[in-house]
C-alpha cells in the first residue's frame, strides 16, 4: 500500500495572495548580479586566426581553462570564444553557491561511485581550496565568502538524513537551535557545514577571471559564436576562422558541437526572485547573523543567501524542461513559478511581509542523467570538453578545466584515473520521449515530497538504472 498524500508546509501554512502581488509588483525582469557587475566588452574575431589553445565558451569552464592553460604555459597562444558575452548565462545567473562537492551531493556520489566517493570527496575540498587560493593570490573581485552553509528539514521526515550527514566539519542543529539561529517556523532541525561551501557573487567572478585572462595574455573574443569544427579544429565564426593545435569545449547547456554529446544534456530552467535590501530591523527579525547560504531538503528545494547589501536571493523548487530541448529566452518569464516563489519566500519568512522583489531571472541548466559533470575526448586527443554539472557547478567547472587541460595535453593524472572522468552519463532519448520521461520523473518527484520522501516504483527504476533527474 503506498503512503497517503500529506500537505507541505508552503502549503499548511500558505502565503496570502495580495502579499504576493504586492512583492513582485516592482520586480522586473532582469539578471540582478549582471546589472550589479557589467563587466568589460571585447571585440568580436575577425580575420584568418591561428592558436595552441581555443577555448569556445565564456563561462566559468571557458574562463578558468584559458587562465589555467596560460598560467601553465606563458608561451602559448590562447584564444577564447564567446557566443555573446562573458559570463552572460549559467555562470552570470546563478545563487552563487560555490560548493565542494563534485558529485551533487554525497548520496548521488555514494551511489554512482562507492568505489571512489571517498577521493572525490578529497579532490572536491582540495578543489575548492584551490579555488579559494587563486582568488586571493590573483586579487580577483568575486565576492567569495568561505561561510558555509546551512541545510535545513522543512519535514519531520528529513531530519534523520541530515542526521546522517554529520561529520567532524558539521553540527545537527535541532529544532530549537535551528530557529535561534534562522528565524524561521518552517524549520524542523538543520545541519551547518562549516569548510565545504562558500559564496560568491556569480557574474563578478566572472568578469574577474575574464580580466585575469586578459592580463595574464588570453585573447577574448565575445560576440563570436562557433558554428561548426572543421577538418581536425577548425572553428568557423561569423566573421573569423580559429585554426588551433587543440580544443576545449566548455558550451555549458548549448548543444555541443560534437554529435556524440548532443543527447548527453538537456536544458532545465531555474527561477530566482531578489529581494529589495533588507532594512536593520528587518535583518534583525530573521536573525542569519552569519552569512552562510541555506537550502532545504525536499526533491524541489529552495536555496536562499544573502547578498552584501543585504537582500535575499530566493530559487529553486520548479524545474521546468520545455519541449524540444531548446534554450530560448522565452521560457525565462514564468509567472506562475514567481508566484510559487514569492509564496514560499513569505512562508519561509513571515515577518518579512511587505518587503518587495527588484528583479526576477531564470537560466538553464545543463542537466545530464548522473547529475553531476561528464568529460572526453575526441579527434585523436585534440578536442576536450566539460558538460552536464547540473546545478552544482560553480566550483567543479575550475576541476572541469584541469580535467580538460590533462586529457588535450596526454596526461595521466589522479584525475583522469577517476571513473567519474572515464565513464560517460546514459544520453536521453530523443523526442517525444525525452519530454514525457522528463515530466514524469519531475511529477514522481513532487509526489515524493508529498508522502514522507517515499520513492514510487517509476524512480526506483531510474534509480537502479542508473538515469534519473532532479531539480
């Protein structure tokens, strides 16, 4: 007998209507970290070009493998392409959560490799301390915050996995404490993690390794969308022709240029709401004395931070795949979730009634079936790409571009061993499958989260075979 369907609590204790539409009222669409960072512009490729080391894509994947590559080899010609312009989608977008883990999450990770999980979950910290080291030597204007971050049950049923989850670097807090130090009802116990999480501010770390490129002698080109990879890597532009000796492919959600990987991804949008700044009385209602981002533990979570004028970002809980597979801006304006969000923005923090959004944006993630960054080569070593992080990937893109780096160079290394790097995800199906699939995996989810996390038989499925799909 399956369990019975229970309410929520966005839904036991749901936000009133007019506060909703008051709050989103001045919001408009518009990507807040991109107005806050506009970053610098770079010409367009023109002409008959020739490099070592072309680098096509312009977010964090692109970005760190061009400094990498450079910083590693002075000597080389290093050129990047950018469709549009630095850091303008996923990695201009998202809640700037820089998180150790390369595997989204430690169940994912035990599951897929039990094997490895243990090294993975080294080479994630030592990743992300990487990460820490190189904003500090190269003064890079990012916004990190090493502050960790808080999980927290908004169910009875959740709070027994982060009690398992605690380790040396983390504290359970129970219901009580977690309250004191989050004020909020939704809250049933939390889990703070001290080392393995930080925060950055998405699109000033992107501008900042576009500068740090620059300076260090990358050539950047934006405005310069790839069409195709000619005889060996030959890489055709409206205006230009790149001849390079190798490749990284770091086209993030897009499709790939290599056919092998055009089924390996799907786009999944995300939606986020950004308060107004929070006024000192209002910080002071919900306590959040520390700056730590917060995100709960249902299969739709939320994930929620402070920025440093003291508004809060909001996202999560629709995952949204539009028919086709397409990125389209289109699909970026979704009232009805913004309606979700500001709802459940208001039940997670009642006191803060009245406060209102300035902007509301939505991206797509490169989600692939394993939920966590796939990697190859192809063309006789002289191709490499980085793909399908699936929502986790601010810090794994800078592994991401190592990774890339020892498979064009022919190296063997701890990273390359991985099985994580020697396997590749189960592809989706083509169409209409992969809609119906996709839709139904995202419904078992929520059916989930209404009866006590409880998997249906469809998941169970996925599960054992190794393809699945989360938000």
């Amino acid at each position: 007998m399956s369990p019975s369907r229970t309410s929520t609590v966005f839904e036991r204790q749901p936000t009133d209507d007019a506060v909703v539409r008051h709050a989103l009222a001045p919001s408009r669409q518009s990507v807040f970290w991109t107005e806050d960072a506009p970053g610098d512009h770079y010409p367009r490729l023109r002409g008959d070009v020739s490099c070592d080391l072309a680098v096509v894509g312009g977010g964090y994947t692109g970005l760190w493998t061009a400094l990498l590559a450079k910083r590693k080899d002075p000597s080389a010609r290093v050129v990047l392409l950018e469709a549009r312009r630095v850091g303008w989608a996923a990695s201009g977008r998202n809640g700037g959560f820089c998180e150790a883990s390369l595997t989204h999450g430690d169940d994912n990770g035990r599951s897929r490799w039990p094997g490895e999980f243990d090294r993975l979950q080294r080479l994630g910290m030592r990743n992300l301390d990487e990460i820490e080291a190189i904003v500090a030597e190269l003064g890079l204007d990012a916004g990190f915050e090493r502050n960790g971050a808080l999980d927290v049950a908004t169910e009875e049923y959740q709070v027994d996995g982060l009690r398992e989850s605690e380790g040396p670097d983390e504290t359970l807090l129970d219901r009580d404490a977690v309250r004191a130090l989050v004020h909020s009802p939704t809250y049933e116990a939390g889990l703070l993690r001290r080392r393995d999480s930080a925060l950055v501010h998405p699109a000033k770390l992107a501008r900042a390794l576009a500068r740090a490129c620059v300076a260090a002698g990358v050539e950047v080109f934006e405005h310069s969308p790839v069409q195709g990879i000619g005889d060996g890597t030959v890489l055709e532009t409206p205006t230009g022709t790149l001849r390079s000796r190798r490749t990284a492919l770091a086209t993030n959600v897009f499709p790939s240029l290599l056919r092998r990987n055009r089924l390996a991804t799907v786009p999944v949008y995300d939606y986020v709401l950004m308060t107004e700044p929070l006024s000192a009385s209002q910080r002071a209602s919900i306590g959040w004395e520390g700056r730590f981002g917060i995100g709960d533990s249902a299969n739709q979570f939320h994930y929620y931070r402070l920025t440093a004028d003291d508004r809060i970002l909001f996202g999560g809980y629709d995952a949204i795949y539009h028919y086709g597979g397409r990125v389209r801006s289109a699909h970026e304006d979704r009232p009805e979730t913004f309606r979700r969000l500001a709802g459940h923005f208001f039940t997670t923090f009642p006191q803060l009634e009245g406060l209102t959004f300035t902007n509301r944006w939505a991206g797509a993630i490169d989600t692939c079936s394993r939920f966590c960054a796939f990697f190859g080569s192809a063309r006789q070593g002289r191709v490499a790409y980085a793909a399908g992080y699936t929502g986790l990937g601010v810090a794994a893109t800078h592994l991401g571009a190592k990774v890339m780096l020892d498979l064009l160079a022919g190296r063997s290394t701890e990273r390359t061993e991985l099985e994580m790097v020697r396997t590749r995800p189960i592809p989706f199906p083509p169409e209409p499958a992969a809609a119906i699939g996709i839709n139904l995996t995202r419904r078992s989810l929520d059916r989930a989260d209404h009866h006590s996390g409880h998997r249906n038989a469809f998941l169970r499925i996925l599960d054992a075979a190794g393809l699945g799909f989360d938000s």
